[in-house]
C-alpha cells in the first residue's frame, strides 16, 4: 500500500512538473523595439519576452550605456577631455577601450589608429562639403598623428599636439557593451532573444538559430551578399558610400589612411565578424585601409575572425572572404 502511495505521488508531480515545462514552452512572447539615436547612428534593439514582463528598465540601462561610451570617446563633444591635456591624460574611465585602441594599431600595423585626430578634423567629412585639404596641411596632420603614445597604469602619455578619435571603434565598443546588460537580462530569464542593430554593426543572441545578415553593395542600393551571423559574434561592416563626396570623378570619403593622409583607397567595403565587438570595429577599419592581400592576410592569422573585403578590379566590384562556414551566399555584384 506504501509502494503504490509513493508511487501515486511521483506520478502526480511528474504530471505537475510536465504541466509547468509545457506551461513555458508555449508561453506567447512578445517583440519589443526600441530606438536610440547616438555616435551620428540609429541604435535600434529589439527583445523578445514573455508576455506581460516588463522592460523598460532594461532599455534604459542600455541606451545609457551607449550614451555613456559616446560622451567620453567621440569627437566633437566635451569628451575631448580625451586630449586637451598637453602630454597625458589621466584615464579616470573606459580604460579598456582606450587599451584596446592602442592594442589594435599595434596588431594592424598602424592601418586602424586612434591617433588621427588631427587628419580626421582637417578634413571633417562631411561638415565641411566638398573641401579636399591643402597637401601641406595634410603632411603636418600627419606629422602631428605620428607622436609617441603609450597606457602606463592610469595615465596615457603622449606627444604635445597628438590628437586622439576614437570613432572608429566606440561604436563596437558600445555595440559589446550593451551585448553584456542584455546578455546578463536573458541569463536571469528576464528576456529570451535580443538583437542590437547599430547601423553597419549587429549582434544577437537566439537559442535556435542564427541572424540572416545582409552585406551592401557599395555602389548600388542592394545587397551584395549574405550569411549567417551565430549568437555571440559581432559583425562591423565600414564603406566609401555613406559619408563621402565626388568631385573631378574622384571619391573622397571618411575612412582615412593614417599613412597617406587621405581616404584610404584599396578597398571599397569591409565587413569584419568576430566573438570581439571592439576588435571587429577596429578590424573592418583596417581591413578597408589595407586592402585585399594584406586585410585578408591580417585576419586570417586572428582565430575565429571572418571578412569580406570588396574591392574594384577593372571597372568591376571584386571580393575576396573567408567566410564559407557562414554559409556565404553572392547576391548582386554589379556596379551602378
């Protein structure tokens, strides 16, 4: 009688238990998005939740997040307490990103670097409409971005006169920062899936499947490719079609080569995925200034990065990738 008693019971609570575990697997969710304006980009992010939770809360930690990034590393704002020092700084926050900026010129050989700050407000693109430098401005800014800089503890050291921008990876900074407060919400089951859409950077997280990501064509309003983006990874894509100007049948662009002092030439897109938001920032940077032998060479010897690097050949867009397990698909590779 005791056997067939216990036994009762636990068929009763594996009923309750199947009860319950069907009760969430058929729980409705809902979609939520919300959009942000920061870093000159349309910050959107969409959550997925259970119905009836709330997430305001969680929106606003991730907003204030990118605000936070944004107000001490992007140019043109008070931020510039980055550099108003005349020959260090005293790093009281983000010390990581400006670590991580140092380290990437380092590993790209210069191609990204934060150090432009004097190149990139001589051109200002595009603030200041077709206006191309004088060559002798261009040699000084260069000059000027070419002074020593180094981290020792709390404090960067650098030359008089040195200028840092750090637009060119706050964003994927930004973009893994915000990843965490999300990922942490969904860790605790406040929400189950999440995509943040930063302009030409993205990162998610779902449990099933991964993101169909679409790659622009750089000279028509199309994609030029398609793949698959997995849960964790960053995808940071950077062009000579958004912010840029034409004049004799030349482009000029926003993306400067730190070398030459003018908008870097080798490429025409680039797009940089990696389990690294800041780093794929950084990468799809360099990537485009060094082009296809050398962007391609720089990532390849990187574990778990992939690119794409467009580029034109003859009058034709060309490509070069390594991203056949993203399952890689070519949609449209014509020009204008």
């Amino acid at each position: 009688m005791k056997r067939k008693y216990i036994a009762a019971l636990i068929i009763f609570f594996l009923i309750i238990a199947f009860g319950y575990f069907l009760r969430i697997k058929t729980q409705k969710t809902q979609s939520i998005v919300r959009s942000h304006i920061a870093m000159d980009t349309n910050f959107r992010i969409k959550i997925i939740l259970h119905s009836g939770l709330q997430c305001d809360e969680l929106f606003t930690k991730a907003f204030s997040e990118i605000d936070r990034i944004e107000e001490f590393a992007m140019a043109g704002k008070n931020s510039r307490q980055l550099w108003i020092v005349k020959d260090k700084i005293y790093i009281q926050k983000e010390k990581d990103l400006l670590l991580s900026a140092l380290l990437w010129e380092d590993m790209t050989e210069g191609a990204f670097s934060p150090a432009i700050g004097a190149l990139t407000s001589l051109w200002d693109i595009p603030n200041k409409g077709e206006y191309i430098p004088p060559e002798d401005s261009i040699d000084a800014a260069i000059v000027a971005s070419s002074g020593y800089r180094y981290l020792y503890n709390d404090t960067l050291y650098k030359e008089e006169g040195l200028a840092f921008d750090l637009g060119g990876i706050a964003k994927g900074y930004a973009l893994q920062n915000v990843y965490r407060v999300l990922d942490s919400a969904r860790a605790a089951g406040a929400i189950t899936e999440f995509l943040i859409d930063a302009g030409r950077s993205i990162a998610g997280y779902r449990d099933s499947d991964s993101f169909v990501i679409g790659i622009q064509n750089p000279r028509m309003d199309t994609p030029f490719a398609s793949f698959l983006l997995p849960s964790g990874y960053f995808c940071s894509s950077c062009g000579d079609y958004e912010r840029y100007f034409i004049k004799t049948g030349i482009r000029y662009h926003h993306i400067l080569d730190p070398q030459t002092g003018y908008p870097a030439r080798r490429a025409v897109s680039a797009t940089v995925i990696g389990p690294d938001g800041t780093a794929s920032d950084a990468l799809s940077t360099a990537v485009f200034v060094s082009g296809p032998e050398k962007g391609m060479e720089l990532i390849e010897n990187l574990d778990d990065f992939f690119c794409m690097i467009i580029y034109i050949d003859a009058d034709s867009l060309a490509y070069r990738h390594n991203m056949d397990e993203l399952s890689l698909e070519i949609i449209n590779t014509e020009m204008e």
